[in-house]
C-alpha cells in the first residue's frame, strides 16, 4: 500500500469504514491516524495499519501457527489457532496488533483479505476521498502503485527493524515516523 | 470530531488498550524455571564430575527440579486469554520455517520439546541415579552433559525470547550479557532453594552442603553485581542521548537498584554462611537471593513491556496483584504438594547424612 500523507486531512472515514468492514470493537485499531504537530507549526496526519511485511517479526515468536504469511504478501492471522499468548503482540514493531476483546485471540488488518479476493480495494482505501491511499499488487510492474512507488521518493517506518514493512509512504514527517 | 488523544505522550492506540501483554504472573514462571534449571545444572555437574557433597544432594535436586518443572507451565497457561487451547503448542508447534511461516517459534520449541525431555531425563537420571545406583557410570554421565545442555538453554531463555523475537526493543544492544546474568541468578536461586529444602529436610545446615551452596551463590551473586554494573555504566556512558536508552534507563533503574542491593546482601551473606555456617545468615542469604532474582525477573518480565514501541512514553497499566498472589501461591503450592509426594511415595531416600525416612533405614551414599 502507498500513503500520501500530504493528502490526508484527517477525516478519519478509513477509522470507519474499517471497523464498520470488520467489525473492529471500540477502543483497538486495525487502522488509525495519528494527528502531529510539526516544528513549523502546522499539522500533519499519518494513517497507520499493519505493515504487511516482508520479514514479518509478528510471524517467528507464534507457537502454534496462527500468525502466517500468504503466497501474495499478506500477514493474516488464524483465529481458530491463535491461543492468544500475546507474543506477537510485544514483537510487532508498530503497535498494529490487539487482543480482540470478543473473540479473546490476537486480531489485525487482513488489507481486506475477503474483498481483495472478489477484486474490491480494502475499505479503508475505498473510503478515503483524497485517494491518500493506493492499494495494489507491488509486484506487478503495470500496477499503479507500482509505478507511483518506484517514481515518487517514499519512506517505511522503522526500517532498521528489519522488517521490511511494505506501507510505502509519501512526505512522511519525522515526527510521524515512529 | 475528535481525534485519538495521548495521555502519557506518544504511543500507539493499540498499546494502550492492550496495555501490558504478558501479566506478573510470568515472572513467577521465569522463577520456577530458574529454579528448576538449576538444579538439574547442579545435579549434572554432580554427575559430570562426581562431586561427594552433590551426590548426597542428589535426591534433593532431583525432587526439586521434577516438582518445579511439572508445574512451570501452568504460569503461562494462566497468561493466554485462550487458555482452552494450550495443547495447541503441542498440536501445531511451529517449529521448522517455511515460505508461509517464516522462522521457528522459540515458544514453542521450549514447550512441545525442551520442556519434555528435561522432564524425561530428570526422571531418567532419577531412576539412575537413586534406583539403580548408576552415579559414576557412562549412560549417567552423557545423560547429564545432555541435561546441562538443556537447563542451559532453560535458564536463559526469556533474554534468548526478547533477543531472538522481539526486535523493536533491541534488549541485545541495551544489555548485550543478559542471558549470562539470567544465568548466574539461576544458579544462586538452585543454590538459595537447595539450602531451604535441606534446612526444612534435616532441621539444620550441615557444613559441606551449605558451605558448596553458599559458594554458588557467593560466586553468581559476586559476578552478577559485576555484570550487570557493566552493562549500566555502559549505557550512561557510551548509549546516552537517543530515546531508547533514555526511557530504556528510565522504566529500569529503579527496580535495577533494588536488585543490585540484594544481589549485594545475598552475596555478603553467603559469605558468611560460608565462613561461620550461621543459620541466620542462611536464612538472611535465601530470601535476599530469591527475592533478587525475582525481582530481576519482573523487570524483565512486566516492567520492560511497559516501554512504548514509539520510545516516547510509558505504558500505565493496572496490574491485577491479587489474581498474581493467588495464581502464584496456586504454583508453589502445587509444587509443593509434588515435592511432597515425589519424597515420601517415589524417592523415598535420604538427603546427606539422614539414614533414617519414616522408620525405614536405607543405606548412606
């Protein structure tokens, strides 16, 4: 997924969309936007969510299983395995994972596993008006988020990480970057 | 419209509704693996190099270790929030990588087979050891290098966790000699634990016993104290400046000097039980040591995780003290009743010099 953080003005319909989408209970996240100052006083709002990464740390430390990556790049998580011991909640470098309070196992962004599937955008990128977000296949060469990643300068947070995070984002500020 | 607010600074929503992970009760289970690792580390090294005073000891250890590591598990099982599928962990461990699941699961690997085989070899070297009189032979000796290998592995294995799994807190740049640390608390816990059993198996503290253990613990706590000051000193010195050391220092210092002071007191009393075989010192020495590798424990185990992922603030939590209480009594006094049953049922042998068990009169090693 691509951000254009410059784009996004903090309407939160993605917040809303999501949790309408996927039944995320209130008070945890599949996605947020965080709201920071900046040193030059204005205001910059950064969408988060699961980083689907490469490396994913969330996938080492599951004892059972639940946690896995798909042929297509997607970290999902089976909630029929997840025994809930919270591992990869303390591994994920970006505080995307929850325990879901309904099901009483870990829970995630599936980038909308069951929409990508009959070829719909996940509801976050559906719902944004700015089009600040971008889904797509990044290993498609034609794809647009393909074309817009490799011609625009982007940033991922906490590459040091090793983890390879695979939300690419657009005028990032510092600040927001953590 | 209103947006996500930050009271304690910056960090990310999920944190705080998640707030800490793993409860206290996690600590208590790192104390009883420490407890069941050493003494099987000290069984072996009985074993390995047929040391007089452990061979005695030897039942002791073998009981110990046994009753501890039964019900070790039972902590974690009382931190999963699906605790009706642990035997998951043995069902589906994850234990080989794959293009779908990358990497193995340290977790796993420690429950579905370390945990096992340090149960069946201890049980194995019990049946050796105490039944068929096997001290010095070959099967006995390669059963326990195989055993301190394992306990070994026990024994450092939540900085192996933090350091292998946990990436975002990069623990093996803070505290780069933690597992050496972990380590040395192991084996005075072993050796505070050893004398409090032999105390309450015998009504007193015979010399050679007390003054092997006491040495361990003088020997760990000594080196203990050292280390770790290193590490901290490294990091005023040398890592200062960015966010992480900063609040790394912030949430670990002041427990981290609680356990320096009885790391210090226990070491001071070892010394003496060493020198003098005072059974207040012994006492002083039992309770200082495993009150600082406790709490050593819990700062690791529950403190750390309250470290934002963003290193900008600190995770507030209420921790639930009284479930942690009654869960932990629940663990020592199961071991308990285990070690009660495995003395007077199964091993049924005397501790040292004791000939003498319910009437019956066995021969002294």
């Amino acid at each position: 997924m691509f951000i254009d953080v410059s784009k996004c003005y903090g309407c939160m319909a993605c917040v809303v969309a999501c949790a309408a989408e996927n039944n995320v209970p209130v008070g945890v996240f599949r996605t947020w936007v965080e709201r920071h100052i900046l040193p030059s006083g204005t205001v910059a709002f950064v969408p988060k969510l699961c980083n689907h990464c490469d490396n994913p740390p969330c996938v080492k430390p599951c004892p059972t299983g639940a946690t896995y990556r798909t042929e297509d790049g997607l970290v999902l998580v089976d909630p029929l395995k997840c025994i809930g011991c919270g591992a990869c909640i303390i591994a994920c470098p970006y505080g995307a994972r929850y325990y879901n309070p309904i099901t009483g196992v870990v829970d995630k962004c599936t980038f909308c596993n069951h929409r990508i599937k009959i070829g719909r955008p996940p509801a976050c990128v559906e719902a944004c008006p700015t089009r600040a977000r971008v889904f797509g296949d990044l290993n498609d060469p034609n794809s647009e988020i393909r074309k817009i990643v490799d011609k625009i300068p982007t940033k991922v947070i906490k590459p040091e990480t090793g983890a390879e995070p695979q939300i690419y984002y657009y005028s990032l500020p510092e600040v927001g970057s953590r | 419209m209103s947006y996500i607010s930050y009271p304690y600074g910056y960090m990310y929503p999920n944190e705080m509704a998640n707030g800490i992970v793993w409860l206290p009760i996690i600590a208590t289970y790192i104390l009883f693996v420490s407890i069941a690792s050493g003494t099987a580390i000290l069984l072996s090294i009985g074993v390995l190099f047929n040391v007089s005073v452990l061979r005695r000891l030897s039942p002791m250890f073998i009981m110990i270790s046994l009753a501890t590591a039964f019900v070790y598990l039972l902590g974690p099982l009382a931190d999963l929030k699906r605790p009706d599928r642990a035997f998951y962990i043995f069902i589906y461990p994850h234990l080989t990588s794959s293009e779908m699941y990358p990497g193995v699961s340290l977790i796993a690997l420690m429950a579905s087979v370390m945990w096992p085989l340090l149960i069946i070899l201890l049980i194995v070297l019990g049946y050796l050891i105490l039944w068929r009189n096997m001290w010095n032979s070959l099967l006995t000796k390669i059963l326990s290098l195989i055993l301190i290998f394992v306990s070994l592995i026990w024994s450092t294995y939540f900085a192996s966790l933090y350091f292998a799994t946990i990436p975002v807190l990069r623990l093996n740049n803070l505290l780069p000699l933690l597992p050496v640390d972990l380590f040395l608390e192991t084996m005075a816990t072993a050796g505070a634990v050893g004398i409090l059993a032999f105390i309450i198996h015998n009504r007193s503290l015979e010399r050679s016993a007390s003054k092997i253990l006491s040495l361990t613990i003088l020997i760990c706590g000594s080196a203990f104290i050292i280390l770790r000051f290193f590490q901290i000193f490294r990091l005023y010195t040398y890592m200062t400046g960015s966010p992480e050391t900063s609040i790394f220092l912030n949430v670990f210092t002041p427990l981290n000097n609680v356990v320096f002071i009885l790391a210090l007191l226990s070491s001071i009393s070892a010394f003496y039980v060493y020198i003098k075989n005072s059974m207040i010192s012994a006492f002083i020495m039992i309770i200082t040591t495993i009150l600082w590798s406790f709490y050593d424990k819990w700062l690791f185990a529950v403190d750390i995780q309250s470290i934002s992922k963003t290193f900008l603030s600190i995770i507030s939590a209420e921790l639930d003290l009284l479930s942690w209480s009654l869960e932990t009594v629940a663990m020592i006094l199961l071991s308990l009743f285990i070690y009660f049953i495995l003395y007077t049922w199964v091993v049924k042998k005397p501790i040292l010099d004791t000939g003498v068990v319910r009437g019956e009169t066995y021969d002294k090693y």
